[in-house]
C-alpha cells in the first residue's frame, strides 16, 4: 500500500521529537539555553510551511520556504552542539534528529529550487 506523502504531517512529527528531545536536555544553564534555542528554531519550520501554504504569490511562497530552511539549517546547528557536548544520554535519539533536520534540509531546498525555475520559466 503507499501511502500519500505528506510533508506537513511529517513537520508535525519532526515538531514532536524536538519537543521530547529538548524535554530530555539536562537542566544546566547550557542545556536550558541550547534546549529552548533548539526548541524555537525546530519547530518553526512547520508553522513557515503553513505559511508558504498559503502564499500570496510564488515569491512569497519562496521567501516561507526559506525562512523555514533557515530554521531548519540553525536546529542543525543547535543539534550539533547538544551532541559534542553533551546534553542529553540519548545520543541516538540526537542523530535520529540530525538526520531528519537533513533530510527536510533538502525536501526544503529542492522545493525551494524548483518553484525558482517554475517562476523563472513563466516570466
């Protein structure tokens, strides 16, 4: 059976990690501040996607969609930081979260891309 991709519910998921990840983050200074950093960051791209939903014109749908890989590519960063140092004992929990901030790094770009080339292609 395959099912319907769908990147929305996919953000939800991704949303709802982040949160029990930072949930997990020791309660030190350093964990409190990489924690709510990650926090906002990591769940902010869901909300830009609704956004680029929608989009008053391509060129709005472009500037949401990047502002959410922005978001995406700083929760890397955070991400990383938590790892090297570390924040959390579950360090498979933190590169299960790398890997999906990588993944939708790229879904991000790619459909960043390619509404580029369609706008270029109407002009």
């Amino acid at each position: 059976m395959n099912e319907k991709y769908d990147l929305e519910e996919r953000l939800l998921d991704y949303v709802v990690k982040i949160i029990r990840f930072t949930e997990k983050m020791i309660k030190t200074d350093a964990g409190k501040h990489v924690g709510g950093q990650l926090l906002r960051s990591g769940s902010s791209p869901m909300a830009h996607h609704g956004e680029a939903q929608s989009a008053e014109s391509t060129k709005d749908f472009i500037h949401k969609m990047r502002v959410a890989l922005k978001e995406l590519r700083e929760a890397s960063r955070w991400l990383k930081v938590s790892q090297r140092v570390p924040l959390t004992k579950s360090l498979s929990d933190n590169q299960a979260l790398l890997q999906e901030t990588d993944e939708l790094i790229r879904i991000f770009y790619s459909s960043i891309r390619t509404a580029q080339m369609r706008k270029t292609s109407s002009q």
